[in-house]
C-alpha cells in the first residue's frame, strides 16, 4: 500500500468539512438503501463520526500492532447496529467514490491501494465480530436510581439484566427509546459489582439529545441498551506500582472506578487523585469521593479550582497543581478530561520525568472520540 498517497487523498477530502461525509453517505444510502435503517434520523453527529474513524485508521496504518487491536474492538462493537458481514462490501465503492470526487490526483493506483487497505480493514472488523459471537451485541439495562447534582449533571445507576463483563476504567456505549440509534458513550464509576449495577455519570450539554434526555427526563424504571465495553484506561496485571490519577470534569467516571478496583481487588498501593473544576460547585461529586477517602487510608484526595476565587481548596489548573505536589516519578499514571486539560497535564508529566510508557490517558468531552477509532460520543 502507498501509505502516502492515502494519506493525501483523505487530507483533501478532511479538508472540505461536511462536504466529503455527506457525499459519502448520499451516495451509500442511493446504492445500498437498505443501510439507511441502520443510521439515526439525524445524520450531523455521524457525519463527524465517521471522518474521524477513517482519520484513526489512516494515521494508524502503518503500524498494524497499533491498528488491529483497534479494528478488531471496532467489529466487536459494530455488531449492535446489526452490521454484518455483507455490508462490509456495500461501503468500499461509496469511499473510493467519495475520495476520488475530492482527490484531484486520483488514479488507479490510488484506487488500488484505498481497496488493498479497505479490505484489510474489513477483514479485521469481521474477524473481530466472528471472535465474540459467543457474547451478546447489546444488554437490556434498567435505571434503578437517577440523582440530579446540578442542573445539568445527574448520576445513574443501572442495572443490566444480564451482567455486563468489562474492566474498571473501560467504557460503553449507551442508546434509549427516546433517542432511537444515538449511542453516547459513558464509562462506569465503579469496578463490576456483584449486583451487576453501573454508576453512570452524566452532564448534558447543549444541543446534546442523549445527554439532555439522560439528565432531564429519564427516570428510575427506563430501559436502556449498553454496547460492549471499550477502552484501554484499565490497571495493569503486570504492575503493582502506586497510583496517581488526574480527572478533569466527567473524566472523573473511569478513574473513580480505578479507585473502586483497587479497594475490592487489590493489590495494596498509594492512590492519589486529583480533581479538577474551574468552581467549586461543579464538583459534582465531591461528597462521594471524600466518604472514600475517609474509609481508604491509602487513597489522597485532592480538589482543585481554575476559576473560583472564593472557594477555599486548591487554586490552578488541576496539571499545574499535580506538578505542585510532585514528582511522581515512580507512579502510574492516568489522566482524563476535556483535550487542553488532558494535553497540558501529560505534558508536563512527561517534561517532569513521568515515562511515557507509564502514563494512560482519555480525553472526555462533547463529541468525543471514543476507544480509538469508533468516535466516543458523550455530548
């Protein structure tokens, strides 16, 4: 494959915005209508979506160890939208359509190598799905308590009628009978229980349809479907190191779990989390985490504030504070939250000393990308 040849033609068709999804999927729904079903009615947010998922495996494609874990989670989670493997084919003409209508350079050399690398793609994906038929697509979860802690954060606890297999730190993707074929991906607050419950929390965000309804309207009794569990901000088997954990806004779900994994499971260790908020009053929940420090002699808490002159804790960017209290030389290390928060707070870990390869991060925020490639959604 002409690795560079693909990455000039998919920075042309990125390059028109909207203009490259929308042709792709106009001329996908025309050829192929039966997919249409398989979209949501409004098609803005899947748009990005999908660009962002092809943008994933072009940077990712010349290094294969890197993308087919990917792509192999990517089929795995693909098989709740009823993707089989016969729509595989349906979508390489759409792309190389759509590539070539953008790409002025285009010829048959880069049409042979956009095939090559599809059908790698697709046969990964459905080797993927083919490895976990044996689990089920989506689960059935019912709301069994819906606490609002601020106009627009609420937290939930769901209950799946069939235990969800997943890891502290990994997240799911979410769909209600209110938002028909909308999945937002949330990641739980808590390790698996023996009950089988997820602690989901949620802020709703403007023009957000899933997290709006999610906050403001759902009520303990709904039903929801969960996708599989994604994501790679889990706890290592191999190490036994200390902790340190810096969350920024909802990224405080996946390490909070992390925190709930070392309390059931082990092994004993130092954890110390910091909390990041530019006010005080958008620590949602600061009061659940204090009830842990107080019963966890090894777990340090620390809250933090940006952008709130009268509240008596911390004071600076929540990175800026970690720095304060460092180094932090010998932990492990994971980060998660809005882009700038998660970029600075790596950064200046790595700046310090912190390996890279002790450091695991995830940028939680509207539009998200998910695990990888798929585009985590969380408005």
């Amino acid at each position: 494959m002409d690795i560079a040849a693909m990455r000039a033609s998919f920075a042309k068709a990125a390059a028109t915005g909207d203009e490259a999804p929308l042709y792709f999927y106009s001329h996908l729904f025309l050829s192929h209508p039966e997919t249409r079903a398989m979209f949501p009615v409004s098609m803005a947010h899947q748009r990005d979506r999908f660009f962002h998922a092809l943008g994933e495996v072009v940077s990712h494609v010349d290094d294969l160890d890197a993308l087919v874990p990917i792509l192999k989670q990517l089929g795995h989670d693909h098989r709740k939208f009823g993707t089989l493997p016969a729509h595989y084919p349906a979508v390489m003409p759409s792309l190389l359509a759509t590539l070539e209508h953008f790409d002025d350079e285009w010829d048959e050399h880069r049409a042979r190598t956009w095939t090559e690398a599809y059908e790698l793609v697709a046969s990964v994906m459905v080797q993927g799905a083919e490895e976990s038929a044996d689990q089920p697509a989506t689960w059935r979860a019912e709301v069994v308590a819906h606490e609002r802690r601020a106009v627009d954060i609420a937290v939930l606890q769901v209950r799946p009628e069939v235990p969800v297999n997943y890891l502290a730190g990994q997240s799911m993707s979410l769909e209600m009978d209110r938002r028909p074929r909308l999945w937002r991906y949330y990641s739980p607050a808590n390790a698996p229980r023996e009950d089988g419950t997820l602690e989901l929390h949620v802020k709703a965000r403007p023009g957000g349809p899933v997290s709006t309804a999610l906050v403001r309207s759902t009520e303990v009794g709904d039903l929801l479907r969960l996708g599989p569990p994604l994501g790679e901000l889990t706890l290592s088997d191999s190490s036994d190191r200390d902790l340190l954990l810096v969350a920024g806004g909802m990224g405080l779900a996946p390490l909070k779990a992390l925190v709930d994994q070392v309390a059931r499971q082990g092994p004993a260790r130092r954890v110390d989390l910091y909390v990041g908020a530019r006010t005080e009053d958008q620590l949602h929940d600061r009061a659940a985490i204090a009830e842990l420090q107080a019963a966890h002699p090894w777990l340090g808490v620390t809250c933090a504030v940006s952008d709130d002159d009268l509240s008596g804790l911390e004071h600076g960017d929540v990175g800026d504070v970690v720095l304060r209290h460092g180094p932090w030389l010998s932990r492990e290390v994971y980060v998660a939250g809005p882009a700038p928060m998660v970029d600075a707070t790596v950064g200046g870990l790595l700046r310090h000393g912190v390996p890279r390869e002790r450091v695991r991060s995830e940028v939680f925020a509207p539009s998200r990308p998910g695990p990888s490639a798929e585009g985590k959604v969380t408005e």
